[in-house]
C-alpha cells in the first residue's frame, strides 16, 4: 500500500477535516494566482489534487464502516 494513504489513514478523522479545508484553500490560491499571472506549478497542483482525493476516500471510507457498525 502507498505510504502516503498510510500516513492519511494515520490520522484522526478532526485533523483530516482541517487538513482537507487547508488543502482547498491552497488549491484555490494556486488557481486564482495562475489566472492572474500564469505562473503556476503544475506539479504541486497535482500533488494537491492528489491529496486531496486521498483524503476524501479515507473519510468515505471511515463513514461507510461507522454506518455498518451501527
């Protein structure tokens, strides 16, 4: 398994949520600040985007188990 989805599912479901809204807020800076001037980092976007959708999938997947626990 990928070290980072390790390092993700590490984390307690608070922390993702904060690093979630973070990484929104980077992306949208990145994005806002490339339409400007053009002068973005394809790469780190990517990273990002990345992380994000780690993130999500770790959460969803934190979701669907509580609800069969219930």
């Amino acid at each position: 398994m990928n070290k980072a989805i390790q390092d993700i599912r590490g984390e307690d479901t608070k922390e993702l949520k904060a690093k979630l809204n973070d990484l929104r807020k980077e992306q949208f800076q990145l994005r806002f600040r490339g339409a400007t001037d053009g002068s973005t980092k394809p790469t780190r976007a990517g990273e990002i985007r990345k992380t994000i959708a780690r993130i999500l999938t770790v959460l969803g997947d934190r979701a669907r188990n509580e609800g069969k626990k219930q």
